[in-house]
C-alpha cells in the first residue's frame, strides 16, 4: 500500500507513534484496522482479517 502525505501529516504520525512508543508502520497499520473495524461493522459487512 502507498500513501501520499503532505510532510506535516507524515511528521504528526510519526510524532504519534513514537508517543505510544511504536514504530510509525505499526502505529499506521493498527489505527488503520480500528477505522476499518469500526466502518465495516456500521455497515453489518464482515471483516476479513477477524476471520
């Protein structure tokens, strides 16, 4: 996966990450199953990784 970032959000994430003392990939791929979770459930579709 790519993503495109302006350099304060990239510098923010980072920031973030090294908060919950976690390296930014981790931070980024756990937050990013949290909002997955929450979209999927609020639209009843299943959640493949959860299987």
């Amino acid at each position: 996966m790519e993503i495109r970032l302006a350099s304060a959000e990239k510098q923010a994430f980072r920031d973030a990450a090294e908060v919950a003392g976690i390296p930014l990939s981790a931070w980024a791929r756990e937050r990013l199953r949290r909002a997955a979770v929450r979209e999927l459930e609020e639209a009843a579709r299943p959640i493949p990784f959860l299987s």
